[in-house]
C-alpha cells in the first residue's frame, strides 16, 4: 500500500512539474513590434551641442531606451556626447517588463567641416569659417556640400578631403572666371576625393602659381565662353599633377577651332609643368610659344588614362610629352605649320614626342 501511494505521488509530483513548465512556456517574453519603433532626426548642423535622435515607442511611454556609441555600454540620451561635425554610429536599446530587449542602430550625422591643423581639430558650420581657418599644411574635411557663389582663392597650401561623399558646386548665381584660383608661390592645393561640378558657370580651377594636385577628385562641368580650357587652366610656372580621379565633360559640342576642343579639360602652358601617374583626363593641351625660350615646361605621362593629346608647336619651339607609362587614347603631334595641322601617332611607351614634326 505504501509503494502505490508512493506511485501516485511521484505521479502528481510529474503532473505539476509539467504544468509548472507549460505555464512558464506560456508568460514567456514578448517582441517588440517593430513597426511601432519611432526614430527622430537623424541629421544635424554644428552647433556646439551635442546631438542625438529619439526614439519612441508607439503608444507605451513606459519604455524605457538608453544608447551606445561601442554596442556595448548603453546609457541614457543626456549621457551621450556627439558634440563634433561627423557621422556616427549609435546604436539603441528598447527594454520593458515583459518584453525582450530590443537593439538597433542609426547613423548620426553632424554636417559641417572639420579643421586639423596639425593634431589639432576643430568644427566649423560653414565652409568659410573653415576656410578661413586652415593654416599652412592643414586640411578640411567636408562633412556636406558646398555651393559656392564666387572664386575660392587659394593662397596656402592645404587639402580639402570630400571623404568620396561630397561636393562643390557652382551657384546659380556665380561670379567669376573659376571655381579655384591659385596666384600664389610655393602653395599646393589638394583635392581629394570630391566632386567639383562647375555647371557650366565657370572654369573648374586656374593655376598661375603653386602646384594643384588630384587625389581621387572629379572635375566637370567647366564652361568659359570667352576663352578656351574649361577644366583646369595651368599656366605659367605653375605645376600640375593627378594621382587618380577625372577631368572630364568640359567640351562644348560646337568647338571647331583646335585649341578650344584639345583643351577642353586640361591646359598645360608653356612655361607650366605636369605629371599623370593616375586617374583619366579627356583633352589636354600642351602649349608652346615665344615663352618657351627660357623655362619651357613639358607634361609627363606615368599611368592613367589621357584619351586625347595634343602637342603643340609655335613661334620656333614645340612642346613636350614624355610617355613613361600608362595609356594614351589619341596622340596629335603639331607639325611645324601649327594652326592645328598634326600627324597622329600611336604613342608607344618611352618616348619623348616634340611638337614640331613634318608630314
């Protein structure tokens, strides 16, 4: 009798064991309905505070979230610190009794521009602000577009980093000859990787003096109407050099006089010099005249792509290409008669071509 009653107690003993799980199995923790997840603003100008988005959950004000800028350590909104023109990840987390906690993230931008001059980095709201504070050797880093509503004149030696997102533009309203003008000695300016769209406002840059470089940069767009070289202009002493990005779309479709259409996008002058080791240009235009007696410049070819060349030959002297590597598309060697009568030639690495040649 007592082992039955034994039995029957371990049977019971099973029963509310098995109810006792079916019954945890049935309060277990709920989802949060994703659709009912609210994100704020995401997207701010610099102001010196700091900024974050909110998120709300429809209807239930008792949720409580807290933020991460690592993923790891939530915290709550006041807590956070994005202070900095920026883009940053934040990631967030929705926790309520009874529900299981729910983590996500959004980026945070903060537009504006950036300043390092040496180890020192400052936030700017505007382009000019920050273009007015770069020292000697510093760069902007662009955090948003810039329109621009009149030349950029450059007279120091600095980069101005798109970080491959962002662009200059033209206004619709531009005055002026030129996006970017250099008319300074012993200056560099680097564009990298940005977009510089002159639409059709003006010539993208004019180089007098100091050496421009691109660095992953795209240029179009140029238009003059009362001159030729609508990309970029380089002239005098000044030096000229494209590690990668294009300089291209500048040729007016009526261009019929030879010096207006082979330099549509890249004019090297006569006294100037240059180097592709990268990238693609569409026109260049290699100068010569009287100026090339004393100082002539000449044009290397490293790598890249030029699919259009034109050398020329005038007042007695012809211009210079040296081909070390890299492709050239269409090579045109000006014959002595010049006025644009040239021999093509295939250009064939190692070769150093001279405007000036006879039919």
């Amino acid at each position: 009798m007592k082992k039955f009653s034994k039995i029957i107690a371990s049977v019971f003993m099973l029963a509310v064991v098995v109810i006792s799980g079916a019954m945890l199995v049935g309060c277990g923790e709920k989802d949060f309905d994703k659709d009912k997840i609210k994100i704020g603003q995401t997207s701010f100008t610099y102001d010196g505070s700091s900024h974050v988005f909110e998120v709300t959950y429809e209807d239930d004000k008792d949720v409580q979230v807290t933020y991460s800028l690592d993923g790891e350590t939530f915290v709550q909104k006041k807590d956070v610190d994005l202070k900095e023109v920026g883009t940053y990840t934040v990631y967030f987390k929705l926790s309520q009794k009874g529900y299981k906690d729910y983590q996500d993230s959004k980026e945070v931008e903060i537009k504006g521009f950036t300043v390092a001059n040496g180890s020192a980095v400052t936030s700017y709201a505007t382009f000019t602000e920050a273009f007015n504070n770069v020292q000697k050797d510093g760069i902007i880093k662009m955090n948003e577009d810039i329109v621009v509503s009149q030349p950029l004149v450059a007279n120091k030696t600095f980069v101005l980093d798109g970080q491959g997102k962002y662009k200059v533009k033209a206004s619709q309203t531009f005055s002026g000859g030129n996006i970017l003008e250099m008319e300074t000695s012993n200056t560099t300016v680097t564009l990298k990787n940005v977009e510089i769209d002159a639409l059709k406002k003006a010539r993208v840059a004019y180089v007098a003096a100091g050496k421009l470089v691109i660095n992953g940069a795209v240029l179009k767009n140029g238009y003059r109407a009362d001159t030729w070289a609508y990309g970029v202009y380089v002239t005098k002493s000044a030096e000229f050099e494209m590690i990668s990005g294009s300089i291209k779309g500048h040729q007016r479709k009526t261009d019929t006089d030879y010096t207006y259409k082979y330099s549509a996008d890249l004019w090297i002058g006569a006294n100037a010099t240059g180097t592709i080791n990268g990238g693609e240009v569409d026109n260049m235009f290699i100068n010569a005249n009287s100026y090339s007696k004393t100082n002539p410049g000449k044009f290397t070819v490293k790598g890249g792509k030029l699919n259009n060349a034109y050398v020329e030959y005038g007042d007695n002297y012809g211009a210079k290409l040296e081909f070390k590597g890299g492709e050239i598309v269409k090579l045109r060697i000006s014959t002595t008669e010049s006025n644009g009568n040239f021999v093509e030639k295939t250009a064939v690495v190692g070769t150093t071509y001279v405007g000036g040649v006879t039919e």
